[in-house]
C-alpha cells in the first residue's frame, strides 16, 4: 500500500513529463521563428501549463515540479517552461523561479524562462515586468541600421543571446534577409514598444537603460518616417527598408588560438575549403551590400588574427578601402601585435578595439582563457594603449565576463585597464554557450541572486572604482543598482 502511494504519482509525473516532452519541438521552432502563422512560443507554454493545471493539484504540482528539478538535464525546456509557469498561476513563486533558473541555465537564448524568472521573483502573475513600462516609449536603431552574421549560418540583427530569432540565413541575398518578414516583425516590436525578441537580461542597452526616445537617438529620415507613419492613427505596414545597414558585425566564423571555458570546450579552427567558402560568400554578396557601412566589426565569435578567413577578409579590405576608420577589431589581444599591426597595414583603417581579457591577474587568466599568456597580453596592451594615446585609433576597451573564478578582481581590472592606457571597461554576466552543464553553469553563476557568493559579489560592485565613466556595467548594471540600493540603507 506505501508502495503504491510512493509510486503512483512518480508514474504520473512520469506521464505528464513524456505528454509535455512532446511539445518541446514546437516550442523550439516557434521561438526561432516567430511569424511561422503557427502558435506563438508563449501560447504553446499557456496552453502546456494549463494542461498541468488540470492534472495536477497544487500539493502534486509540487512534487511534480521537484521530480522535474532532480533530474532537469533530461527535461525539455518547455517542459520545465510550462511547469514555472503552472507555479507563478497558483502563486508558488520559489519553485516557479527554480525551474525557469533550470533552462536559463542551461539556454541563454530562452526569454521566456528569464521573463518566468523575473515574474515569480516580483511575484508577478501576469508576467509583466517594471522594465516592459520602460520599454513602451524607447527606440533602438539595430534593426533598422546593423546585421550581424552568425557561425551557425544565420543573421540576426545584434547578438544571438539578445535577440535569438534570426532574420534570415547567410547564404540568402543579403537585401532580402535585411526585410525578411521576421525582420520586419522585429522592427515593429521595437516600433511599438513591446521589445518581445530582445532579451531583459543580456542585451546591455535594456538592462544598462541606454536606450532613449525615438528623436533622442538620431535615427535616419527614412527611419523617422516609418515611425512617424506608424504612430499616425492610420498605421502604416511598411517595415521594409531601402537603406543598407550603417553597421555590420562579421561573427560567423568561430576560430580562435584560445579555448575559454566559457565559450568552447576545445580550440576550433575551421579548414581551408571552408574558409575559401567563406572568402567567397562575404566578397561576393555582402561586400555591396555593405559598401555604405560606416562600421564593421570582426569579430563577436572567435579571434579575428586567428582565423585565416578573417585574416584574407582583413588584408583585402585595408588594400581596397579608401574611407578612414571603419572596422572595429573585437580580440583576445595576443595575436594583435606591432608585427601584425604593420603586416596588416592597418594604420587608419581602426575606429576601436575591443580585448576580451576576464581577469586582473596572471593565475586566473590562465584559466578562463585556457591557452593564454599573461605576460604576452599585457605586453600587446602596453602597445595598443600607446597606439591608443597617440591617435591611431580613437577606442581601446577591455571586457571582462564575471564568473565565480574571476569576481573578486572586478575593481583592481578597472585599474587595470587605466593602467595600460584602455579607455573603456566592460563587463557582462557569464552566458551558457552550451559548454557547461547545468550545474557547472549553476556553481559558475555568481549573478544568480541564488549563488551563495552573490552577497559577496553585490558588496565588490559598490566599489568606487566602478564609478568611473569609463566603466560599461553592460548586463551588470541591475546588480550594481541593488549593491548601489543596498549600501544606502
Ligand atoms: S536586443 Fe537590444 S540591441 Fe538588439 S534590437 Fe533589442 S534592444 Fe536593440
């Protein structure tokens, strides 16, 4: 008889779990393409939830949702989703936050799991957010003035973990990407306030406030008309843009001479007949379409200096360009020397260059950039910060992903960087690429208010330090802001 109480509802569980498992694929397909005419992914979780609600009582709903905890690794995201979801209805706010942390940590590109998340935490049935109020009267200029390529063949308008639905694929005409219907719906998401493709956690012009009104953010006459015909009380349904990006984002080739724990599990470097592939790709269609770019950065994926198809891509476009200072160079800085500087001939070519360095000392950047030396960074630095001082490039910023390895160097890295002649810092929270597991991401995260540093690390952020208008608090700033509220009490 104990027996059967104990096993009946695992075997329910179990019967619910394989019925909601089903729906994962669907959930995945509408979340990568939100005007398939299909159920939004918000619906197909409502209606997944709902069906919870029915088969389970709120005191089985429990024991369901700790069943789903014990072994969240082999449970579908929307199953975890919907279950969070069934949580926040019956207003039990603790696990419904513990089980959209179950897919954040494991799928950065999940909004949903984050809005769950952010709702139970204010205890909000309805999932709205403080933020959404904000977001009504704000502008961003990205998805009527920037692409960005992606190594796995598709192209969104800015960062995947921001804004995770593509607008299309690389090998398609760029000009039909840049107003495919997906990115059409992307401009009108922003047009009218309600940002559902942009993530509230990553993306740093939401969660550092630094998105302003529409006529506060010198968006182009073509843009201003399209807003202003689509705030008249007739609204226009032209989305479609004649102008070409102002800016491009070349990320879609992930080599790299480094293999950072955060990013990879092993150094990736792609053959000769795929980088030949590439050379031809970007030359052939893009190089038109992003004649008028006035920025093209290299790279968000890899290291520029350690690709042979962003090495060829960088030698033809300093041999053929004329106009000064276009390309932005994002690197982990140990390739980027004088030697390189000049083989490249890169003097006037350099608007900014952004090093991603994640520590203040030698001992922990051996470890979160596996495959790195000290000593050869610092000794770039000096160059680049001296280039920097003497007007060859008008940028030198140092980024710095905080994770449990590294948090405690958060200030002395600011120094660091002034030190060196950077000036600008920039920090983000640690982001699952796939390379951890859910509890190495979950031992890893010391954002999650949950992580038992995270008082410690609310303490560092109130340093001094940081105050500086050099540093970029980047998807930091809402914990700087709670350290900040915290200090004053
Ligand atoms: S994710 Fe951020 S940068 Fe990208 S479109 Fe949305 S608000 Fe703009």
């Amino acid at each position: 008889m104990e027996a059967e109480r104990i096993e009946e509802p695992t075997a329910r569980f179990q019967k619910t779990a394989d019925f909601l498992n089903a729906g994962n694929t669907a959930y995945l397909d509408a979340r990568r393409n939100p005007v398939s005419g299909k159920k939004t992914a918000r619906d197909l979780i409502a209606a997944a939830a709902d069906e919870i609600g029915s088969t389970l009582s709120a005191r089985l709903l429990q024991g369901f949702g700790e069943w789903l905890l014990n072994d969240a690794g082999k449970v579908s995201i929307s199953t975890l989703n919907a279950a969070s979801l069934a949580c926040i209805q019956v207003e039990n706010w603790d696990l419904a936050k513990r089980l959209a942390n179950a897919v954040n940590s494991v799928d950065h590109h999940d909004l949903l799991a984050q809005r769950l998340h952010d709702a139970a935490a204010i205890e909000s049935s309805d999932l709205s957010l403080p933020v959404d109020d904000w977001l009504k009267d704000k502008f961003c200029k990205a998805p009527f003035e920037q692409i960005e390529t992606r190594a796995n063949e598709t192209v969104h308008f800015c960062c995947s973990a921001w804004q995770p639905a593509p607008i299309g694929k690389l090998d398609q005409k760029p000009d039909r990407v840049w107003n495919s219907d997906v990115a059409k719906e992307i401009r009108r998401s922003i047009l009218d306030g309600d940002y559902t493709y942009c993530s509230r956690w990553h993306c740093p012009m939401i969660s550092g406030r630094r998105l302003r009104k529409l006529e506060q953010m010198g968006a182009s006459s073509e843009v201003m008309t399209i807003a202003k015909a689509r705030n008249a009380s007739e609204k226009s349904d032209t989305l479609s843009l004649k102008q070409t990006p102002n800016r491009a984002i070349l990320s879609h080739d992930r080599s790299c001479n480094l293999s950072c724990p955060s990013c990879r599990t092993k150094v990736i470097q792609i053959n000769r007949e795929q980088s030949a592939e590439l050379d031809n790709l970007i030359n052939k269609d893009y190089a038109d379409f992003l004649s008028a770019a006035s920025r093209i950065k290299v790279t968000g994926s890899g290291d520029p200096f350690a690709s042979r198809h962003f090495l060829s891509f960088l030698k033809h476009f300093t041999a053929t360009n004329t106009r000064a200072q276009r390309l932005q160079l994002h690197t982990n800085g140990l390739l980027l020397d004088e030697a390189t500087w000049n083989r490249l001939d890169l003097w006037g070519h350099v608007d900014s260059i952004w090093i991603s360095v994640d520590a203040a000392e030698a001992e922990t950047y051996s470890v979160v950039r596996r495959g790195g030396t000290f000593k050869r960074l610092m000794s770039n630095l000096r160059f680049l910060g001296n280039m920097r001082r003497a007007g060859a490039f008008s940028k030198l910023r140092l980024d710095f992903v905080v994770q449990k390895r590294n948090f405690r160097e958060v200030p002395s890295f600011a120094s660091l960087a002034q030190h060196v002649g950077a000036n600008g810092v920039y920090f983000l929270r640690l982001r699952n690429w796939g390379t951890f597991t859910q509890q190495e991401f979950e031992e890893h995260n010391v954002c999650d208010p949950g992580h038992p540093d995270h008082p410690e690390l609310l303490s560092i952020l109130a340093d001094q330090r940081l105050r500086s208008p050099s540093v970029e608090l980047g998807s930091l700033r809402p914990f700087v802001r709670e350290a900040l509220d915290r200090q004053q009490k």
